[in-house]
C-alpha cells in the first residue's frame, strides 16, 4: 500500500520538480494583477460609486470590443512561438504585431462614425464609447505582446514590467485622488490607457520585430487557428460583459458601481487566481492529460471548487466591505447573492480550462455549450435587472453561471465519454 502511494505520488512530485522555474514569475505576475485590483479599489473609493460606475462601464465595454480587435492572436501565439523554430519567431511577431494594429485602427475608425448608435445601444454618452474604443485597443495591444513574452519564455522580464507598470500606476492613481483631488472618470480611464499602452511598448523593445518578415499568408494562417477560441472570447464576453450595460440602462450609474465591487472585483481576482496564480504551470500539465479522465476528476471537485471559492468570498467580504465604506453599503443578502455566482464562476472556469486544452474538439463542444446557454441566460439577465436592478443584475449572474456550468457539465459528460466507448472492429 505504501510503494502504491509513493507511485502515486510521484507524478505530481515530478510535475512540481519541473515547474519551479514558474515561482518566481507567478509570484511577481500575481503581485503586478493584485496592485492593478487594488488600483481599481482605490478609484471605486476615492472616486464615488456613480463616477466608478461610468468607469466600470466603459471597462466592461473595452472587453467586449477587445475580443474582435484581438481574434484571440494572444492565445494562438502562446502556443506558436515556443514550437517555432528560432528563425520563424520575428516573421510570427511582426505578422501578428502588424495585423493587431491594422485590424485595431480598422474597428475603430469603422466605429467612429456609428457612435450615435452605439451609444443608443450601450447606454453610454458618447464620449464612453470612444474611451471604450481607445480602452479596447490599449488592452489588445497589452494583452498580445504580454503573450509573445510568454511564449519566448521571457517570464520574468514580462512578470517584473508588469509589476513595474502597476506599481507606476497604482502611485499616479493614490497622488491624484489624494494630493490632486481629482475625481473624474476621464482622467482615470486616460491614466489606465497610458498604463497598458506604456507596458506594450517596453514589451516592443524586447521583441524580435521585423517589418521585412510581414507575411499576409501567415496572417490567415493565424486568423484561422484562433478563429474557435475568438468564437468562444465573444459568447463569454457578452454573457459576462453585457449585465452592466443592462444595468446602466436600467438603472443609475452610482448602482453600476455598487455592483462592480460586489460582482466585477472578485471576477477580476478570480481571474488572477486562474491565469497568474496557478496558469503558467496548470495549462501545460493539462494540455498532456487524458481529457476524459481530466473532465471526470473536474466534475468530481467543482461542488468543493465552487463551494470553497462562495465561503472564502462571503466570509471576506466583511472586511472587504469595511475599507470601501461610504457610498458601497454592505448587504449580506447581496453578497450572499454575489458569493454564489462567483463560485459558480469558478466551477466554469474550471470546465473552461479543461475543455480549452483539447484543441479543437474541446472548442466545439465550448461553442456549442455557450450558443445553447446564451439565449436563456441573456433573456434572464434582461429580465431580472430590469425588474429589481442591483439586486436583479447579482441573481442573474450567479443564474447565468449555474446554467452554463448545467449545460457544460452535462454536455462535456456526453461527449467524453462516447470518445472512451472503444469503436466495434466492424463499425471501424
């Protein structure tokens, strides 16, 4: 029993073993994502609920108008780069780079002109949608030479600039709200534009960029392999990015605000959990796993995952709520509310970074599941914020969750297990 313990165990002893060298970046990369929460706290305190409502807003914007900016180019060359050959890396960079940037300015100037609708739509004044345009193309720029990083293994480089950068900005931020007296969503948002624009730069310094090795051929090479996660980026963008936009037409700005810290914030930290806490050594192992028994060691944990990620929410929110103070009053009916959806969120993620390292297959059935949810999820989401506001936008999050992951899990079940029933040598 002993011998058959240590053979169990020494799978993970040898994982660990081979990603310590992610310690360091993991640590200083969670660090940089926690002092950009905190910077968000600071502005969403010093600022007032109703001016963080409209930052929130225009955040919530850039996100979704990101995804098309982007085509999920980031995801694809963290997988390109560390398979090329060293002499293809510039020509990958410099396509990529190039693309991002034309297909950025395109959507943007395609944008500018329909902005009359697009603030019909969204809720937003107008100058919410050009912030947002401007947002989103920053944050495009961010997140993809943050990705030619990683996948050139520069990890700590990447990690410290980032630190460097939050740090920057988290100090600009604190001297403003408290020796300047500035309160103006503008001036935070511009600040937050010149952050992700100033780390994509520096990034650019370090990158082998040639103009020469600009190839369209290999830009729809890589249009074409990120064209299923772009599908997937949009669905979850809108189904988590479109519950503010409701609730600023349906409500006022100071609510917008409110629940951008009861239900915005703890998704940011959950994300840094997923991609910097544990991402840089989680995704590779999960990559070489047998997916159905990965999907089957998920569904047994998510009850737990969830459960776990709802308490310690819940039980630190008090302390939480504590510092905001002011004009964020704190329920423990809402967070009740908040707590639930965040971990069902969690659970989704979950699913989401199984099914996402499986190609191709694991793409369709996150398509497929999403395409299914979205049209339930979003009628609830129209129908409780409309009806009870704040309160409405926090149960239909944690509804749009436990759907999806209802869906996933059943879905995923499905699929994966068919893919295990060995084929008839007749039927072969």
């Amino acid at each position: 029993m002993g011998a058959l313990t240590a053979r169990g165990r020494d799978p993970l002893a040898r994982l660990l073993r081979g990603h310590r060298w992610a310690a360091g970046p993991t640590l200083m990369s969670t660090l940089a994502s926690g002092t950009a929460a905190a910077t968000t706290l600071v502005i969403a305190r010093g600022t007032g609920a109703a001016v963080f409502g409209r930052y929130s807003l225009v955040m919530s914007l850039a996100l979704v108008v990101s995804v098309g900016m982007l085509m999920s180019l980031h995801y694809v060359l963290l997988q390109e780069l560390p398979r090329a050959a060293p002499a293809a890396r510039p020509a990958l960079v410099t396509t990529a780079l190039f693309a991002t940037l034309a297909l950025g300015a395109g959507l943007a100037a395609v944008a500018a002109p329909l902005t009359p609708l697009l603030t019909a739509v969204s809720g937003a004044d107008a100058g919410s949608v050009w912030f947002a345009l401007a947002l989103a193309l920053a944050l495009t720029l961010n997140q993809l030479t943050e990705s030619f990083l990683r996948g050139l293994a520069r990890y700590a480089f990447v990690a410290a600039l980032k630190l460097a950068v939050a740090g920057l900005h988290l100090a600009v931020t604190v001297f403003s709200l408290l020796v300047l007296g500035v309160h103006d969503a503008s001036f935070y948002l511009t600040a937050l534009i010149v952050a992700y624009v100033a780390l994509a730069l520096v990034a650019v310094t370090a990158l082998p960029v040639v103009p020469r090795s600009w190839s369209p051929a290999l830009a729809r090479s890589l249009y074409r392999h990120g064209a299923y996660v772009t599908v997937i980026a949009a669905l979850t963008g809108v189904l988590f990015g479109v519950d503010v936009v409701f609730l600023n037409h349906w409500a006022d700005a100071a609510d917008v605000g409110v629940y951008s810290v009861y239900s915005g914030f703890p998704r940011r930290l959950l994300g840094v959990v997923f991609v910097e806490g544990i991402g840089l050594a989680l995704f590779p192992a999960l990559a070489t796993m047998d997916k159905p028994a990965l999907l089957r060691r998920v569904a047994r944990i998510a009850p737990v995952a969830g459960g776990v990620t709802a308490v310690l929410l819940f039980g630190a929110s008090a302390v939480f709520f504590l510092l905001m103070r002011g004009q964020y009053p704190y329920s423990p009916a809402l967070m009740a509310l908040s707590a639930l959806g965040i971990g069902g969120h969690a659970v989704f993620h979950l699913y989401y970074a199984a099914l996402s390292m499986d190609g191709v297959r694991g793409a369709k059935v996150l398509i497929a599941c999403l395409a299914a949810g979205a049209p339930p999820a979003l009628a609830g989401q129209v129908a409780c914020v409309a009806r009870w506001g704040l309160t409405g936008a926090l149960v239909s999050f944690a509804l749009t969750n436990l759907l999806l992951v209802a869906v996933v899990a059943v879905t995923a079940g499905r699929v994966y297990r068919r893919a295990e029933i060995p084929v008839p040598e007749a039927r072969r």
